[in-house]
C-alpha cells in the first residue's frame, strides 16, 4: 500500500499547487527578466550616462549579473530554513522580497537626479532580486515534486519552470507594447518604469494564491520522522548534502551550463547583437523574444511528460546537444536582419533550451533526499548560475565588442554544451525514484534513492 505521502493527490489539489508554484515562479522571473530587458533597452543611458554606448551596456549588463552573484546566498539561506521549516514559508518571503525590490527599482532616480549613488542603489536592488530568485527555484519546484503523481513528476514539475518563459513572455510584452506606444523620449523618461510597478499588483495576486496551498507532504513525513529518530539533533542540511550529494552537486551544476549560458545568449544578448550588428530595431527584436518565449511556455510540459516516458537524461541531451549545433546557425540567421530569420532562430533557440529546462525540476528533485533537498537543488543550480547565467550577456558583449564577429560568441556556448553533455553522461537516470522512499536511514547516512516498480504505459 502507498503511504500517504505517496499516494496521488486529488487532482484539483494537485492543479491548485501546481497554480500557486507556476503563478508565483512567473512573477519573480518577470521581475528578474524585466531588469535584464531594461539594462539591454535603457539602463545604460539612465544610470551610465557619457560612456560609450557598447561600455555603456557592459556596465549595465555587469549591474545585472550581480543578481546572480546573490542567487547562491539565496540558495542557502532560503534551502538551509526551507529543509528545516517546510517549503511554503520560504516560498512567500521570496515573492515578497523580489516584489518589493522591483518595484522599489520603478521608483528609484536616475543618475541624472542622484549622481553615483543611484547606480549603487540600483546594484543593491538587484542584489535583493538575486538573493529572492535564488531561494524561489527550489522551493517552487519540490512543491510541486513532492506534492506530484510520481509516474508523471517530470510533466508536473516542470510547469513552475514554465514560469521562466512566462515571465519573459510578461515582461517582454509590457516593454514591447510600451516601446510602440511611446516615443523613445517618452519610454527613457518615464516608460520605463511602469513594468518594475506592475510587479506590486502581481505580488499582492501571487501571494493570495500562494498561501492557500499546504505544506508538502513529503516533508511533513519525513519531518515527523527525523524528528523521532535524532529528537532534533540533525547536521546542518548543508552538511549533509556536502557530505553525502557532492557528487549530484556537481552534476547539478554541470547540467546548468549549456541550459543558463544558452537561455541569456538567446534572450537577454540578442537584444543587444540583433540592434547593434544586424541592424535590426529594438521593438522587431523584442517582437520575436515576445514571440519565440511563447512557443518555449508551451513546449516546456511536453518535454517534460517525454522525460516521464525516457527518461530525463536523454531528454535533457537533447537539449544540450541541440542547442550546441544550433549556435552557428542562430547567428546566421540574425545576421540576414529579417524577422523571419530572427523569429526563427530565437525559437528553435529556446525549444532545444527547452528540452533541458523542462526535465531539470524532477531530475534535480530526484537526486536528494527530502531534508536536504531543498538546499541540494538550490545549491546545484544557483551555485552554477555564478558561473554561467551571470556573466553570459556580459561576455558575449565583451567578445563581440573585442572580435566584431559572432563566432567567439558561437564557441563559448559551445563549450558550455560539452561540459553539460559530460556531466548529465557522469548522471544515473532518476525517473524511477521514489522521493518518499529517499530519506535517511538514520542520523548520519543518507542512502541512495530506491527504484519504485515503473507502471508507465508507453
């Protein structure tokens, strides 16, 4: 017989946790998104005004990779009381605190009005959204993992990483609709600040869906029972996953190489490459992102159930392998300066991204155990995020600024392709595992997790 804790949910509760994840994971990638959209289209004239407009955008790009620097603080901060108090508390600070950051950064005077310390200010902002997104993530997909039908965890779960294209589908679409009402004196002056306030409406909205989901099962069973056994004497859970998951860490953060490095390359820096070396206009760029991020919502779940049915590593190769042949192409797609080209090349971009986004929710999940999931899946992927996400609108731009060309560009990404393919190789499959069956054994060990009959019709 199922334990509770295994036993599928009613299927409306099921939609409604699944609601209340997606729903919260689109407004903290719109916020996230929104800023790097606005350092691409603005930000390098409003707070770093009289440099040379490509130095201009690096040093804005280099405000937005700060987010990422506080994403791995956020993943310990946020997975160490995630671990240890469930994942629903946690769930609601992050939304609050990349809420209240946003929308203080559509408030906030520009360098015109505040000299040197409105750069700063926007820096710090943009550490808080970091810190928030890096304590969102894990705990908005092992909600849903561990709350999921185990035979369909991989569709389940990757609905909240739907979040990231609606996001970007949301926050492209206000900056498109306000680039082509108003004049670009209009939008620079005070356009542009009416996406960071909607994030205030978006907040109070999350937050009322958000708190009317409970806690995981998961957790709560495997709460009770550390509790009986240690009588609160546990390790730290960042010890355990250290001592006991370094391994899955590593994979993890190998796996998050070509998926992060791809997905700003294509998103966030074509909005640079496509105005300033193809010659393409800002609104037919944000047109196609606008466009391809839409196609990339819907594919996300049908990569996901295909991961149900092979698996996540061979999905997930797909995704790595594709977008590493697709680079050449992409480019040259670009470089023709037709919106055809460009709509092309952005979406078939983000369906090959998709094929590694939409697996990673469950294959993450799956390598830990459930007291130090939390803080295993969210140190694997925001740890990794430092080294890829973070610096890649900035060294594409370096490199395009230092070669005039896209092939550096192409082989950078590349090379994070090949690492991703090593990594997810290195990788044991874990679609069988049951996540209520990996919890420790006794105080100290964590054992592996345990294969569960596969009852999948093929």
């Amino acid at each position: 017989m199922s334990s509770p804790a295994s036993a599928p949910p009613a299927p409306s509760n099921l939609r409604r946790i699944v609601a209340a994840s997606l729903i919260g994971t689109t407004i903290e990638w719109y916020d996230f998104f929104l800023y790097g959209s606005a350092a691409a289209l603005v930000f390098n004239k409003l707070f770093f005004p009289g440099s040379d407009p490509l130095v201009g955008t690096l040093l804005s790009f280099l405000t937005y990779a700060v987010g990422f620097a506080a994403r791995p603080l956020g993943a310990l901060v946020f997975g160490h009381y995630g671990d240890r108090l469930g994942r629903k508390k946690l769930l609601v600070l992050s939304l609050l605190l990349m809420g209240g950051a946003t929308f203080a950064i559509g408030l906030l005077p520009t360098h015109a009005t505040l000299g040197t310390a409105a750069p700063v200010l926007l820096t710090v902002l943009r550490l808080v959204q970091g810190f928030a997104l890096g304590g969102e993530w894990g705990g908005a997909v092992l909600l849903v993992s561990e709350h999921g039908d185990a035979r369909r965890r991989g569709f389940w779960a990757s609905w909240p990483q739907t979040g990231a294209p609606a996001g970007q589908l949301l926050a492209t679409g206000v900056l498109s609709l306000l680039t082509a009402v108003l004049s670009d004196a209009a939008f620079q002056d005070w356009g542009w600040r009416i996406p960071f306030l909607l994030s205030g409406v978006l907040v109070i909205v999350g937050l009322w869906i958000r708190l009317s989901v409970d806690e995981s099962p998961v957790f709560k069973q495997a709460l009770a029972q550390a509790e009986a056994r240690t009588a609160g004497r546990e390790r730290l859970p960042l010890v355990s996953v250290l001592r006991d998951h370094w391994r899955d860490v590593l994979v993890a953060m190998g796996a998050r190489m070509a998926e992060n490095i791809s997905y700003y390359v294509i998103t966030a820096f074509i909005l640079v490459y496509a105005t300033t070396s193809a010659g393409v206009s800002k609104q037919t760029a944000l047109n196609a992102v606008l466009i391809a991020s839409a196609v990339h919502f819907a594919v996300i779940p049908a990569w996901g159930a295909l991961s149900d049915r092979i698996g996540r590593r061979p999905v997930y190769l797909v995704g790595a392998v594709g977008v590493g042949l697709w680079m050449f192409p992409f480019f040259s797609l670009i470089d023709t300066g037709g919106f055809g080209a460009l709509l092309l090349a952005v979406t078939v971009g983000l369906v090959l991204h998709g094929a590694m986004y939409a697996p990673q929710a469950a294959f993450f999940s799956e390598m830990f155990a459930t007291r130090m999931r939390y803080s295993g899946a969210s140190i694997g992927a925001q740890f990794a995020s430092v080294a890829a996400g973070a610096p890649a609108p900035l060294i594409a731009t370096a490199l395009l600024d230092a070669h005039d060309s896209s092939v550096p560009i192409s082989l950078y990404v590349i090379a994070a392709a090949v690492l991703t393919v090593v990594a997810v190789l290195a990788a044991k499959e874990t679609r069988d595992r049951d996540l209520t069956e990996v919890t420790p054994a006794d105080g100290h060990q964590e054992p592996a997790a345990v294969s569960v009959p596969d009852t999948r019709r093929v």
